[in-house]
C-alpha cells in the first residue's frame, strides 16, 4: 500500500521534513499548516519539491472549528476555506482534513453539524478539494468516529467524507465491539486513514495526543486490528501518520523517518497485505565485542573474571577471550574512540544468518560494510539504532557447533579458563536518549525478539526506562535502556551480565584475582533485612562482596557488578527460575555507579 507521513511528525525545516519522508521510502505527505506557514517557498515551489523527490501531497490539515456554530461565525469559516481551497491547489493538494469543533459557541446540533459541512463540501467541490471530517477525541460535542460519520452520512455529499484517525478512536478506550461500526462505512467514504499508537497512561487526552503519540508497534495500541477493519470496507487509500512527540520533534529528522517507514512495513506484514522475509529469531550469543584504545585495563578485568585469551584474529587486532559459552572480543583497531572502552558490536547466532539479514535490510536496517581478507568468514552486519554492530552468525539447527567466525581466529597457548561463568545471560544497552521508541521497535521487528514490559527505573537524576526483548527460551536476552542524565559516562555505560550457577564463588574469585566490584551502601543491606529472611551468615556475605538480591514468582536473583572501565562493566549473575533483571535493585546500583568514577 501507499504510505504517507504527516510533517508535524518530523523535526526541522518543511525542506528538511520532506527530504527525509522521501529518503525513508515514503510514496507522500500530509502538510501540516504550521510547516507551510513558517516555510520561506511558495506553495508551487513546494509543490515543485514534491515532485523532485517523488512525493505526493496526499492532506493539507488541519482546519479546525468550521461546524455546528452561528451563521455569522459559519460565514467567516467559509471565507477563510475559500482561501485555504485556492492555496491547495497551488500546494497540489486534493484533500482536507476538517477536525471536530471544539469553538466555545458550537452547539449539540448534528443538523446544523450536517448542513454546514454540506455547504463546505460544495464549495470545497468547486475547488476540486474534498472533505474528511474527523473526530476529535476531545471535540466539544463530536467526539467519536462512528458520531463523525454519522453527520458525514446525513450532509450526502460526494465531496464530503471522514478520516479515521488511530489515536482518536483508540484513545478513548475502545473495546473491540466499539470499533464494529466500522464495517458500516463504505470504503469510499473514507477519504483518509492516520494512524499513530500510544503508551498506555492514565492522562487527559489532549496531552497524551500532543506529546506521547508514537508509531505503530512503539505503543500500547491494537493499532493492526484497527487497520485490518478499515481495509475490509474496501479503502485503498494510504497508511498516514500522524504522530506528535516532543521526542520525534527534537531528533534528528532522517533517523525518525526511517523508524516511522520501518512501522508502517511491519504493520502491513501484521494484517496481511504486505510479505517481507520472514523473521528469523537468533537462538543464542555468539560473542560480544569490545572496542578500545587500550586493551590492559579490560584484559586485567576479563583475566579477574576467569576468562582465557584463546585465540586471535589473523588478520586484526581482535582478540578472543572465552570462559564456558562466553565469548568475548577485543578490538583494538578502535583506538580514535574519545570515550574509552565501549560494546560495538553483538554477534547472534542464527539458524539463517542470510535470512536474517534479508529480513533486516527488508525492513530498512543500515547494512554494514565490512572490511574483510579474502579468507574471512562472510559474515552480514547491519547497525542498530544506538551505532551497535549486529553480526548474524551461523549456529547448527540440531547438536551445537562452533559458529564459522571462530575459523577466522588463530588459536594461541593459553592457560585454562577459571571455571565458573558459563555463558552470556544478557546485554544491556543503553540508547540515545530519541532512540528508545526506536530502539524497541527494530529488535522486536528485524529480530523477531519479544518485548517485556517497559518500567521505570529511579536514577539519582531523574529516571531511567527500560524495557528488555528476548527469545522465547531466554538464550538472547537485550535490556534497552534510556537514562536521566544524556551527558552523564556512568548513565551512558552499558554492560554484560554473565551466568554463573555460584556468584558468591565467583565474586569471591574475581576479588582474589585483583578484580573490584562496585561497592554497595550498608543500608541497602539493612532494607534486604526487613524485607526477606535468610540463613544464619548468607545477608553478611552478601554484604562484603557488594552482591545484591531479588526474588520474583518464580525463583530468586543474585548478582553483584564490577566497576566501570571506559563505558562498560560487567555483572555475574545467578538465576535460580527468576525471570527479571533485577529492575528492584537497579536505583542502589546507579547510585553506587554516580558516586564512583569510571576506571578509564
């Protein structure tokens, strides 16, 4: 299907705005009034642009308080959508978005409601423009979809048709037997379909629509099941939408273009009318790599944990440090990094890493150029929103191999491994702060992975959302997190928790090996007192090693972390049926991580 966005949704200039709709992959837009208003070319030289870059000008909106009001107020409307009809034709735009009154002198009359948009049909006719009316969540007397169309149906007239709008039906609480009425409009009266999903939050309606809208797939809506009963009346005409956020407003316009596009891709592969390659769901961890300018700090921290340098890469300066199942990269190649040390890039081991990397640039992934001797593994990469390199790695269907980028390493003498860490258990990333939304979005769609619950986590300055995506057993888990403070090194850090069946062992191991792990406040301890019992001296080992605990329904959670080394530190972790991250226990971590500086 046609996919249009509207230029309130995008950041920047109207040129700017419309350049990035294009690049993403965009068929048109809706001009949003405001954008043409503060744009130095003239509707033609807009309209012209459009053209260059392949766009059609699918809505000019909004226009606002025409109906329903008193014949003196009714005339001033007209006069000024005479003028709006002449400017579209200049701008080439056929259709216009009149939303529900929300005018103090509107009155309760669908009549009067019916009659004056039947005049404004008529002359928006002349002009060869049509009507959609919408309802507005919060209009003052027209409210809902199935009311808008309601008058649309009693004006009868050819010009005159409604816009379904997502965020204005499903704001309001719609169960599905609400939206049944929708059936009952024929699909050629439906002259526009905008669409936008939301988080679920307990606010009034206009500041939730002006500020929190998202794309489909990045919110709390059944936004799909909506579409599906619109195309079912027979509409073809495109996918719109129409988001506000103060988020999307001060990001980067090209970046956001392309996440709306890849929501519009995902929701027509939702309700059946468009096919990508399907999703392939990484079944493991193949490695996580490390970029740094000076690998002595991080092997001193991976030597501490127990890991061995195995192998190194024949061609790079890329070492491999492996310990159980855990495998670990270091890359020194990266020594222009201003931040230090950083996690640049996960390998994911796939049943079909070509598929996999189908999928992902299907679905408008950057794919990553690699560098590589003619004896190297071919291995696809593409980039995630916050910069991450995702390898796609091949791994065996049956018995567990060894994935073919280990043939791209050379083995070297080592001693062995200290047995306790057997493998990864998580990733957590922390993204941009305009890239959460985003961020969501693209793991569970080129991954195929499973988003949990999204909670926020207190930080000494401010929050800190987090929402983790996983396989279904477990064996890829990927904490995304945005924190409080953009310009903070210890906010910013990421981090990789490694599984071990014995973290009081492993703590005592790292500690002997001259490893640090971040100290913990003896009120903490205190708390966990209160609220759990323990046996006689486990609370008391806990508190010398810094290892914290929680509990959930289904089992309980140790886990301790070491200190920062450029942007990143490391937790060992002990999962004994529990399904969190530790989410409890993450306020006493942040803190313990702003009141100490990161070993750089």
């Amino acid at each position: 299907m046609r996919t249009s966005i509207a230029t309130v949704s995008l950041s920047g200039s109207l040129t700017e705005k419309l350049t990035a709709a294009s690049r993403a992959g965009f068929d048109g837009v809706e001009i949003f009034e405001n954008d043409l208003l503060a744009s130095p070319l003239s509707p033609e030289e807009i309209r012209a642009r459009c053209v260059d870059l392949g766009l059609t000008v699918d809505l000019y909106q909004p226009m606002r308080d025409i109906e329903a009001v008193p014949a003196g107020e009714f005339d001033r409307n007209l006069r000024r959508a005479r003028h709006k009809f002449e400017l579209m034709g200049r701008l080439g735009a056929n259709t216009v978005l009149v939303c529900s009154s929300v005018h103090p002198l509107a009155v309760d009359d669908d009549a009067l409601a019916a009659s004056q948009l039947r005049q404004l049909a008529d002359a928006a006719q002349e002009f060869g423009i049509r009507v959609a009316y919408e309802a507005l969540a919060w209009g003052r007397h027209v409210s809902t979809y199935d009311h808008a169309w309601r008058i649309v149906e009693a004006a009868d007239h050819p010009a005159l048709g409604t816009c379904l709008d997502s965020f204005h039906i499903l704001s309001r609480g719609s169960a599905p037997e609400d939206l049944d009425g929708i059936a009952d409009i024929p699909g050629e009266k439906i002259f526009f379909l905008q669409l936008a999903d939301a988080p679920l939050l307990a606010m009034d309606v206009l500041q939730w629509s002006r500020h929190y809208r998202c794309f489909p797939g990045q919110g709390g809506f059944d936004v799909a099941d909506l579409v599906r009963r619109v195309l079912h009346t027979g509409y073809d005409g495109p996918l719109s939408l129409e988001v506000f956020n103060d988020v999307f407003r001060q990001a980067e316009a090209g970046p956001t273009a392309v996440d709306a596009h890849r929501s519009l891709l995902v929701l027509q592969e939702t309700v059946g009318v468009a096919a990508p390659p399907a999703p392939v769901v990484p079944t493991g961890v193949a490695f996580a790599e490390l970029v740094t300018p000076d690998a002595e700090p991080v092997s001193a921290l991976l030597g501490a944990l127990g890991f061995a340098r195995t192998a190194r890469h024949r061609s790079k300066p890329v070492d491999l440090w492996q310990q159980g199942e855990a495998r670990i990269l270091v890359n020194t190649a990266g020594a222009a990094r201003r931040d230090g040390t950083g996690l640049a890039a996960i390998g994911v081991e796939s049943p079909d890493p070509a598929g996999a990397a189908r999928r992902a640039e299907a679905l408008l992934a950057p794919v990553l150029p690699r560098r590589r001797a003619p004896q190297d593994a071919v291995l696809d990469a593409v980039a995630a929103p916050d910069g991450t390199e995702l390898f796609f790695c091949s791994a065996a269907d049956g018995e567990r191999q060894l994935p073919d980028w280990r043939a791209d390493f050379t083995d070297v003498e080592h001693e062995a491994a200290t047995p306790g860490v057997h493998r990864i258990d998580h990733l957590a990333l922390t993204q941009p702060w305009h890239h959460f939304d985003e961020a969501t979005l693209f793991h569970r769609s080129v991954l195929g992975l499973h988003a949990q619950e999204s909670v926020d986590v207190a930080d000494p300055y401010g929050l800190m959302r987090s929402r983790a995506v996983t396989n279904a057993d477990g064996s890829v888990r990927i904490a995304l997190s945005v924190g409080a403070a953009p310009t903070d090194d210890t906010v910013h850090a990421q981090h990789i928790a490694l599984a071990t069946d014995d973290v009081v062992a492993a703590a005592r191991r790292f500690r002997k090996a001259g490893g640090r792990l971040l100290p913990i406040p003896a009120n903490y301890y205190d708390d966990l007192a209160a609220r759990h019992e323990f046996a006689d001296g486990e609370l008391e080992t806990y508190r010398e090693l810094g290892i914290l605990y929680d509990r959930d329904a289904h089992g309980e959670f140790r886990h301790c972390y070491t200190v920062t080394v450029g942007r990143v530190f490391f937790e060992l972790v002990q999962r004994d049926g529990y399904r969190g991250y530790g989410a409890q226990n993450a306020p006493v971590r942040l803190a313990a991580q702003h009141a100490g500086r990161p070993v750089r």
